[in-house]
C-alpha cells in the first residue's frame, strides 16, 4: 500500500478542560510533527497560544515508564510513530468478546490481530472512545497504560497513575445466561491479558 | 448482501460515569454476545472487573416495559437484536425535517424509512448521539424510550424516567420564517409522531 | 459532481446542557431548513418541544457581527449556507502544522486548502470537535468566531464572547527539538492567520 | 423574635450552566425582591444582562402544579415567601432517620418539626445541597417538587419532569445490620411520607 | 477588634479539574502564606506535589491588569490583602437589590457598604460562590474581574478574559410586575455600576 | 461538653453522579445510623429508593486497609465514629501552611492538632471540600485515603484506587519569594507528612 505520510499517533487534545479524541483508525490521528501544544485558541478578541494549562495526550511506546516527568529531547522515544498508507478498501475491527482472536470473514484478509480497546479517560476524568468498527479499537499490544500525557505550555509529559484505559472482555458463559457477573482485581499481566477481549482487525480482498 | 455476524444493539458504555456511544449504523454497534457488563478498565496499577457501578446502554425491543428491574433470563427480550451485513455501497441517512417521508435521490435506492433519532442522555446526564449522515440516526420506529440501561455489576436492567431520547423535529412555516417557536407538550404517541421529523436511507445503486 | 440537497451549516445542538457535534465534512451537517429548534426531547412520559433553553450552533457567514441579538428575518444572513454533493471518492484533510499550504499526496486532486479546524466551545464549556482527517476540519476561511449561537426558544441567534474556537497552529523548530513553547498572545488578524496550521482537502482521482 | 426583613425564597441561581445554591436556613436565601432574573455575569470586557439562558430556582408554595410555564403576575402564588427573624441563638436541625419525629435535646426548645431534605438538582443535572445541621434541611412540608425553575430571560416560571429532590430516608433494622438495601418504588404521597426521615428544628434556651 | 492573624485572601484552589471555594466572609479565606500552588494530592500509592496543572485563584488588587503573565516577585502586588479579626458579634450582609445602599437593621451597626457578589467561574466552567447572608458576598469595590487565575507549578499567574463574576442586579419596576426583563450589555464602569445591587455589612451591637 | 448524640461520619452522599458535602466541623456530618445508602429520591411522578447505583463516602477508622468489597457486619469496623457536643463557644482551624503545628491566638484553648485536610473527589470527580475556617479541615490523622466509598444498593464499600484527597501543603522560602514550585513524589508515610501543612482547632475562652 502507498505511504501517505508518517507522523506521531495522536489520541487527544484537551482545550480549556475539554477533550476531543481522534478516532485511531483514522489518518487525522497520525500528526507529521509532534509537539507537547500543537492547538491555540480562540474568541472574538484575540487568539492564545500556550498560555493556559491544555494538555495532548499520545500512545505510547513499549519503553519501560519512567517515574519523573520527561523532558525534551527524551520524549519522542516514548511518543508512538505511526503511518497512513492508502488502503484500496476500508479496514474493520471484529471483537471476539472472548480470548481467542476472532477470525476475519470470508472474502476478508488479515491485516493485525490485537486487543479490544474501547475508551480512555485522564485528566478531570475528560476523556473519549473509539468506534468499535474502527482499527483504532484493535489495539496490536495491551498495556494497562498505553498512552502518555504531555502539559502544553512547560513541554513535558508523564504517566500519571489516575490516567483509565478500558477494554472489552471476555464474557463467561454464566454471564452469558444471565447471572451478575463476579467483582476481579487483576494485577499481573498475564491475568489481564486472560481477561481482555481479542479482535482482528480485516479488509475486503 | 453476505451476513458477517449477528449480535445486540449495543447504544453506550458508561465506564467511571464517563460515557462512550457507538455509530447505530456502523459494525462497531453489534456485539456478538450480550453481557450486563462487557468492559473492564486498568490503571498502571491493575485492572478492575465489575467493581464499581458501571453501566451499559441497549437498543430496546418493541415489548412493553415492565415497571421493576429486569434479571437473568428475562433480560434477552427486551435487547434489540442484529446483524451486520456487508454492502456493496455506503448507506446514508436523509432527513425531510417535516412529517413526510423524503425520497431518496436519484440514483439511491431505499433501504428503510424511519424518525429521525438524534441523541440521548441517561445516568448522570452523559450521553451522546448519532451522526444525522449515518443509517444510526434513522431508527425504524419511534418510541420515547428507544433503550434500556444495564447496570453492569449488579446483572440487571431498567427502564428510567430520567432518561432521555432527542428527536430532528418537523419545522413549522411561521418558523421558517423567523419567529419564535411554540412551547408544546406531547403526551400521546400519534401526537408524539406527528411532530417528529422523518428520515430515509438510502444507498447507491 | 451532481447536487443533493443545499442547506445550512449546522454545527451543534445542545439539549439539556449536553451537546452532540455533527462532522462538518459530512452529509449530516447540512440541514435543509434552518430552525433555531431543530429538535424536541421525549422521556417515558411526554415529549417536549422549545419548552427548556436549548440551544443550536451555526456555521456562520463572513458578515461583520453585530453587537445585539439578531432576530427574525435578520438570522439568515449570518447562517452559512452549504451542498451536499455525490463525489466519486471520499474527501481527505492535509494538515501542514505550519504556514505553508501542503501539496495533496500524488494520485490526488485539490478540493480546496484552508486553515485547521479542530474543536470549539460555547455555552457551559459544552462543545466538540472534528476529526482531523475529515473535510469538516478544513474551514476555507479563518475567523477567530466561526459559528452562532442560536437560543431555542426565543428564536434568536447571538454572537457570545465566551465562545471559544481551537485551532492546529504551526509548530516551530524549537519546539520540534522538545524546548517548552513559548506564550503568546495574537490579536490582529493577520498575527494570527501567520500562527494557525493550514491545511488542503484532496480527493483520490 | 424581631423581623429584618420578608421576602421570597431563593433555592439557587445558575448562570452560564453553573449553579451556586443557598443555605435555606440562612438569610441570604430570602431575597427582598423577586426577579425571574435576579443578576448578571461581567468579564473584563463587558457585563450582560439577561442575555444568555440563565436560571432561577425558587422554593415553591403548596398550591397544585400547573402543567404550562407560569408568566407574568400568575408566578407570584407559586413562589414561597421568607422572613428573617433575629434568632437569640442559632437554630440547628436534628434527623431521626426514621418515620418518629426526634426530639430536641435537654436545655433546647422547638421551632418547627419536618422533613429532611438533602439536596437537589435541575436542568442539567445542575444543583446542590443543605448542610444538614441548617435549619434549611427541614423543610416543614413533604413534597416530591418542591421548588421551581424561573427561566431568567423569558420571564416564565415551570415545573419540569426532569427536576429532582433527595431526601434522608428512614434505615430499616435489616440495613442496620449491614444486608444490602431493597429497591423500592414509591408513587403514592402516604408511601413516600412513609419513607423519608422526619427532623426537628431546635434552638439552644 | 483583636487582630488574629494577616495574610491573603484566597477565593478558591482547584485540584485535578474540580474546585473548591472559600466563604471570603470566613478566616479560612485567609492563608497566611501566598503560593500559586498551596496543596498537594494523595491517593492509596502516593501524594504528589506541582506535578499536575492545578490552579489557585484570589482576589485581585486595584492595580491596573498586566497584559501578560505574571511571575516571581511581581506577584504580591495583584493580590488583595486580608486580616482576620476577633468579631464580638457575627457580621451579617443586607442586599438591596436595587442601587441605593441599603441600610443596618436597628440595633446592628455598619462595618461597610459594597457591590452584591454572588458567584464567580474561572478555568474549565469550574467555580463557586457565596453565601449571601455571608459578608464575602459584599466586595468593597466592583470591577468586572475581581480575581486572578494563578497555574501552580507554572508560578505565575494571568488576567484570563473568560473567567466570570456573577453579580446581583437592581430589579426594575416592570420586572416587579412578572414582565420579562429587557437584555442589556454594559461596557463602561459607571454603566455597570448603576445596574449591580448595593449592599452593606453590619455587626449586632 | 454535654453530649447531644453519637454517629457516624458521613463525608458526602452522591445521588445520580451529583455530590454533596458536609461540612466535618459541623454537626450535619453526624449521621446517628450508618447506611450505605441513607437517602431516596423524588421527581413529580415518584420517589426511588436503592433503585440506581447512588453511593455514600465516609470517613474512615485506621484499620488496614482490606482489598476486596467490604460486606455486611464488616462495615463497620471501617467507619469512623463521631460525637455530636454542645460547645461554649465556636471552634475555629487555624492552619500553619508549614510544618510546625500554629499555636492558638491569645485567648482561646486548644481543642486539638492534625493535619489540614482541604478536599476530595471520589467516583466520576465528583467530590467536595472543607471550608478552612472549619475544625472539619483538621484531621487529628494524615491518611493517604481518609474516606471509604460505599455502593449504596449492593450494600458494599470499598477503597479505590481512584479516590482523591487533597491537602495544604508547607510552602517552601523559594516559593514565597514567588519562584516556580519543584514537582516531588512522596511515597512513604514519613515523607509525607513532612509535607502536609499542620494545624490546631482552637476555641474561645
């Protein structure tokens, strides 16, 4: 498939305390240059850039978290790349809801298989989600974490521990017939990846 | 046109009393399996499963809705049921925002005709809606309480009074021309469906 | 490319202080009759109709603003008009993150370029945004008050200062090296055309 | 007790979709004049007055709701009057969290005997509460509406389905001993009187 | 009156997006010590101190506002000062709701007069207000934006034009009479003083 | 003091994923019988009961902290206990904003020293905070964790990892000199403390 462009995987910008959330099997989550404050704002009297505490929030790599804030040039190697290919037909996520990887439909080919990614909240628990068609909802890896918060206007980000990922599970067959479902704690990763619903994510031959 | 799967009429997921609606005319809003409860959420920490009162949202059936919370094997017959099927062209929803059925353009064929849905709110005042481009915002019947809310942890569901559905109405001449609308109460349904506006979809031949 | 319907620009409605934003890029956002209540709302009990304060966001015209409320006949000529047209390939936003327009991929043609667009806020802090791969995140023109406000019930349209647009800006080296940005404030307009992203909107040939 | 003044009772203004609600057993909670509209909001370029959808929310007399916005000189039998007594010593009430009324400790007299109200909410799922030592959380008279929400601009009062008031409830011996409370239904006055904890208003001797 | 202590007058702190106000009638509105970022946050891991955005506002000076942000030693010179007496009686506010003071009831004596301050929202919508029997309800002086935002780990603090007071208003004779109330826009500060309610703190003697 | 009655400390109830908070210092935080869902709604049509996912936050004993939801009888080991007192005069907090406890002003006794407690948020952020004038803005303990969710209609509590609390801070020399604050992460109880600003609650002779 062609490169379009190649950039940083965006998740969201938040503007005066209020988030909006790109849809990651979209090409408008692939920024070509990363910066902690990519937006300013607006109103009738003047334009503002950087002068409040906004804040963009970006996948994350696999590199092992770091406790303090990290600045400069530390950030990129946490700061996922992604690119945009022209695809001659649409890509669609299929969930599983159990923890087998789903298969693609007849007449579909394999593009990645991955885990049900379904929505995210951070700061003043803002946050959003991604249609469950879309590959952005098919995520290749599970973390607990898998994206960073980068604060605007002092050009750092960090992993803040009251930042939420949420992720389809797998659904018990008593859960299935009706019952309530059992409270669970899960701490390691393997029992949390036991846990999370598989997807595929397929394209039309 | 091929059936890829058939599942439920998934509407929301509210996780942290955060919610996140899916597209009723896209794959994303069909699950395979129906559970009370088909998400859990991680922090670096753990993942948590069921433990606080998160909720899910449902397309709900024509049956008429009991008064008393809804248990185990009841549920399933007040859940929307359905399939998604692969289309050769892209679907589109037109809105006539008046009480006749638009046509679709030349060239469209019909798919279904219905009222024009818009958005909801449920718990807490979170919600959502429907792109009106999308086949999602034209629902095949017109009820006031088209959905019903799960509350995932307990395995029950519920009929509320404080759950709302937002409806495209039909816009009067006097409006068209700038005055001012009328303040109006609907209390029956052939009042209620006399003021909704209607909506067509369509797909290219 | 053959025409479907022409309409108005809507940006928002807002019932019940919650608000759903329609992607400017698509279909759904050009409504064939503008109303300043285009909606009602309806729980198990009744449905209503311009009864609360709901509001309705407009794209608007380039005309000067006026200081008062505009009311009547007056509202249309701040409305921005729009087409809804069959295009033989889905439109795509470029977005430059910096002041030079980018060149559409090769295999592309030029729809229009622009300034980047991507979310807003109006009364309460309720707002939205758009996806940055969609057309709708393209405005062909820059105002630092793109939309209107219009008051349901009392059928008038008002331009609000607390209303608040956001924008891609062009991100300079300095920061593309991970130095924290530097505040600044923007209050001509061509100060701030020189700052905001610009941006292409090109179709697969 | 001298009287300072008379006046109506104020539960909470809101502006801009944010509510700041009064002590109702305090004076500032008895405004001298009634005003569907009683303020305005500044910022640092201009101050407005009822030009947005601002809110008023007014306790509410006993006489039988009407089903359609109030206006003009009919408001004023649907508004509570107030006065404010210069009280020798401070007043403060006392919950029994069953359906007996308690009684005024040793060494204090009675004021009034009611219901404990907690708190509130309106349009928006905007509100707030009592603290509930004030005398403001007894409310003489049991109502499920006992307030009313004046919309600042139209100039009209109404009593709407979506407005909600929270009250203590009695605790049965079964919770008591710590097994999980029974959900309950209550449509009747003489079942929901049943229900809600009684209070006393007291004042030290 | 005994001087218990001086210091400066903080109006609210926010923490994680949600704020909390002081009642500036009350001592706890008086921190001895001025920091843009007085408090930290704890969960069950750990507390952390100006690693996130979180903002502290206060009462402003009388001195002309500084375009820019401000910081280091500048500071201290845009906020307002405070002490906290030993009152032998509690201090009471009375409102006129018109534009003459109004006066002390009998038997209470004046301590000042001032403008009726209710309520007031900064960053993100988030904000609070007064009690009105409380004498924080009655500022001195008027001014549009009598507070500064200041950005705790940042160490300066800003004039923003979208924080809001909200303040009490003269009632008019037509509004009196149950008539709608006539929209207005002020921009001068002799306009809008003639339009904010009066009021005056008195102490029982 | 004469006792006036004995309880449990209620922090705040949440209704419909709206808040309110009681002020510790103040006798309304006393609730004579503990449970986990105290109160019932109401709009015009009916009053609910345990019906939705309402919950209630107390304070909490210093019993270790269990991980999985607390049940039944073993609640109440976890909550804290209170005494209602009839006091001469009125308590006030003073706090030092370092780490030395303040000593009372000429003429009033100590009641007792802690820690100066300013706010919380728990589900959803919602949350509340003390007044600082307040002796419920003195806890005689440090915490991490002060308070305990309980899930109203389950009938179960439980310490989140996502519940806040919020503190004043000692303010460093650098700082009052008006230099930016340094971020620091404090892991262990000693460190803590050696951060968190002291205080005394102090009475009237």
């Amino acid at each position: 498939m062609p490169l379009l462009w190649s950039g940083y995987s965006l998740l969201y910008l938040e503007g005066q305390e209020k988030a909006y959330t790109q849809d990651l099997g979209r090409a408008g989550s692939c920024l070509r240059v990363f910066s902690t404050m990519p937006f300013s704002y607006c109103n009738s009297a003047a334009c503002h850039y950087a002068s409040r505490n906004d804040k963009s929030y970006w996948l994350s790599t696999n590199n092992p978290l770091p406790m303090m804030p990290i600045s400069c040039g530390e950030i990129y190697q946490y700061i996922s790349r992604c690119v945009v290919c022209e695809a001659p037909a649409p890509a669609v996520a299929v969930h599983s809801q159990n923890t087998s990887v789903p298969s693609c439909p007849i007449g579909w080919s394999s593009l990645w298989i991955g885990y049900s990614f379904l929505m995210h909240t951070g700061s003043g628990d803002e946050g959003g989600g991604q249609s469950l068609t879309s590959s952005g909802s098919c995520l290749k890896d599970f973390r607990t974490q898998p994206f960073v918060e980068c604060q605007g206007p002092r050009g750092t980000c960090h992993f803040f521990a009251n930042v939420y990922s949420f992720w389809l599970t797998g659904v018990s067959h008593k859960e299935e017939q009706g019952l309530a479902p059992q409270t669970r704690t899960l701490k390691t990763t393997s029992q949390q990846r036991a846990c999370i619903s598989r997807c595929h994510v397929c394209m039309k031959q």
